[in-house]
C-alpha cells in the first residue's frame, strides 16, 4: 500500500479546475453511452430490434471494443500527454454519435457503437491517472466520487433529453447535437497541461511498464497477487457492475411492464438520477474517506455496510406498485447505490497501485467492469427477457433484471472479504515501520 512521499498534503496547482473540466468530459462521455438505452423504446421500435439485439447493443457491442481498447489507452495513459489523449477520443466518439443518428439498422447502430467505445475507453484511465497526480491520497476517494458525478448527471440528463426534446426533435438530431458538442471542446483538452507524475506517492516498488502490453498486465497481476485487498476490490466492482449492466433496461421495463408514458417516465427518471445520483456520489466520495481515517476495514468496509443495508429494498423493488411511494423510495436508493460505488472502491485501488502502473490498472479494472459487468448484465438480461418471453411469461423483463440483481450480491461478500486483508495489509505497514523506527 503506498505511502506519500512527503508531508505535502494539499492538492497540486490548478487540480480543483482540472477536476472540473474532467467532470464535465465525464457528463458528456455518459450522456453519450446511455442516450441509446434513453430512447430505447423509441429506437427498439423504429430499427425493429428484439430484446438480445438491444442488449447487444448496450452491452457486449459497445463495451467489448471499449474494454479491449481500455487496455490500450491505460498503458497509454502511463507513457504520454494524457489531456491530448483525451482529446483524440473525445473526437472520434464524438464523430460517431453523429453518424449513430443516420442508422437505419442493427448492423449500423452496432458498427458505430463498436467504435464509439473505442474513442470512449480514453477517458477513465488517462483521467484518474491525473486526479492521483493532482490530490494526495487522504482526498482520493472524494475526487473519484466527484469525477463520478458525471455519471448520475451525464446519465440522468440522458434520460431527460429523451423525454423532453425526442418528441420535438427526435432522437436522430439528439444525436447530431450530442456529437457536435463534443466537439466543440477539443481545442481546451489539447492545450491543457499534464500533471506531474507521482508527486504524493513513495517510489513504486516494481519496474515501470516498459515491456510492451503483456509486460505490463502481468506487472499489475504481480501487484493484485502481493495485494489480496486489491485483488478482491476489483472482483467486488465486477458484480457491482452486472445490476448497472441489466439498467440499460430500466426505461424498456418501465414502459411495457409498469405501464409508464416513455417521454414522462424518461424526464422523472432522469431528474431523480440526477438528484439521488449526486447524494450517493458526495456519500460514497466523503463518508468513505471519513470512515477509512477512523474505523478499521477502510473504504471497502465502509460499501460493504452499505450494500449489506440498502440491498434487500432494491431486490423487492422489482415487484413495488408504481403507484406505492416505496417504488420511488427504491429507485432513488438504486441511483445512490450505483454512484456511492465509484468513490470508495476506485479511491481504494488508486491507493493500492503504484504510481506507474495506475493508467493500466485502472484500464485492466475497467476491462472487467465492462465486459464482464456491463456487457454480461445488459445481454444476459436480454436473453433472459426473451426467453422469459417465449416461456409465456407474464412479466419478463422484471423476472429479467431480478435474475441479474441477485448475482450482484455477491459484490457484499467480495468487498467484505478485501476490507478484511485491507486492514491487515495497513497493520503489516505499521509494524514493519515501527521495528525500522525502532
């Protein structure tokens, strides 16, 4: 577990702006991936796509090409001028949304959202990279949690264009217009300056990744052997990610199956996740912080907890009256718990990863997250909704996502199990210091 190298403890000149603009790439990037499950019932209808070919779609077509290529970019992200790294990919997923918006079908859509993940998969890597550069560790989970709030508000104002200008405008020109934004924000990204590498950490204690790809994917499997905490955090954000996979979903479920207007639903659904999305950023950001300076188990013990309350309502919300207040109760707790997710554990792996293998270790998490996560919840779901489907099922889609919300339990357990080698991890640090001091 690294330690900073000096007393410096404030972050670095410029970080609070940098964050900002990371922030608002974020916003961007997740209005970009969920505007597709945003007007799913939309684009379902008019490309006439079944359940699996949606899933397709919002699962293994997009995140296969952005995991693969994560890895890519991690080492990437470890080696150049990360801003201008940025910048490449925010150009081409931006040109693809605009051509997302002349498909006419499957093999169209599916082509451009290949792509898309390719241009996507250099945000994250390049961008923690740089936020561990410019906050010391005591303000990492914060930072991770408040450059995630670009999920409850890219995501949730995805959902709000869908229902407030798809009526007016249509989905196709929500696209153009996405696209073109982007970029406009190219020419900020290629002057910005890069952060200095390694300023709040010790000397790692492995090589630099210089070997080629493999070279390096084997130094962070050597770094998550010697680390189990590490090892099981990230097993614990691939479950995480299977429930947030079958979301692409939620906006089919609640128009067939809840019996919601699409454009209604989309507005309130959105503002919630907003609204809700941000709480549960600013509580898994600082709470988790605060609860690893004072209890034992640190960050990880900190979600675990959480989860351990807050998931029993979420397995029975799938079968809440829309006209109870716990349907809404429910669906606002599921925002919180998607976003309070990011704070914690990415802090924790930042934490646990030497400084020059950050961009890959993160590109190697994402890697699991999205393919396995993501792309298995989304396409599983769909099969199961068809399959459900073909077996007369009366609701299938809610059977569906029920079937993949109970595989994410399993994330409890997982973090429950890295907090406990977390802290012993921590104690075996503060024992050998003190026989050095002493």
């Amino acid at each position: 577990m690294n330690q900073p190298a000096t007393m410096e403890q404030s972050p670095v000149k410029g970080a609070n702006a940098l964050l900002t603009l990371l922030i608002v790439l974020n916003i961007l990037n997740m209005v970009d991936r969920n505007l597709i499950s945003s007007f799913g019932p939309q684009i379902t209808t008019e490309l006439g796509l079944t359940d699996t070919q949606f899933g397709y779609l919002t699962g293994l077509l997009f995140v296969f090409f952005y995991a693969i290529m994560g890895l890519f970019v991690g080492r990437l992200a470890d080696q150049m001028h990360r801003p201008r790294l940025i910048a490449a990919g925010l150009a081409l997923w931006s040109l693809l949304t605009i051509y997302s918006g002349t498909a006419k079908n499957f093999l169209q859509i599916g082509v451009a959202r290949m792509f898309i993940g390719v241009g996507e998969a250099c945000l994250t890597p390049a961008s923690m990279s740089m936020l561990s550069d410019s906050f010391p560790q005591r303000k990492r989970g914060l930072a991770s949690g408040l450059y995630y709030l670009g999920l409850p508000l890219g995501a949730g104002a995805s959902f709000i264009v869908a229902g407030v200008f798809g009526p007016k405008i249509g989905w196709r020109n929500c696209f153009y217009i996405l696209g073109a934004l982007g970029l406009l924000l190219l020419p900020l990204l290629l002057i910005w300056r890069d952060p200095q590498r390694g300023k709040f950490d010790a000397p790692a204690p492995v090589e630099e990744p210089a070997g080629g790809m493999m070279h390096s994917i084997k130094l962070v499997w050597g770094v998550s052997r010697r680390s189990p905490a590490l090892a099981w955090a990230m097993i614990g954000a691939v479950f995480m990610h299977l429930p947030i996979g079958s979301a692409q979903f939620v906006q089919l479920w609640l128009v067939r199956e809840r019996g919601f207007d699409a454009a209604e639903i989309a507005i309130t659904y959105g503002s919630l996740f907003i609204v809700f999305g941000i709480i549960g950023s600013l509580i898994g950001g600082a709470m988790s912080d605060w609860y690893q300076t004072r209890y034992r188990g640190g960050r990880l013990r900190f979600f675990a907890l959480y989860l351990l309350i807050t998931t029993p309502l979420l397995l029975g919300y799938r079968f809440v009256s829309p006209d109870s207040p716990v349907f809404y109760i429910a669906m606002c707790v599921g925002f919180m718990n998607f976003l309070a997710f990011y704070g914690p554990v990415f802090g924790t792996v930042q934490d646990l990863t030497p400084a020059k293998l950050r961009g890959i270790t993160t590109a190697v998490l994402l890697l699991m997250c999205n393919l396995v996560g993501l792309g298995l919840g989304a396409v599983v779901t769909g099969i199961l909704s068809d399959v459900y489907s073909t077996a007369g099922a009366a609701q299938p889609l809610t059977y569906a996502l029920l079937s993949v919300d109970v595989l994410g339990v399993f994330t409890i357990v997982s973090f429950f199990i890295g907090a406990y080698y977390w802290q012993k991890e921590k104690d075996a640090i503060a024992e050998d210091n003190s026989n050095k001091s002493g």
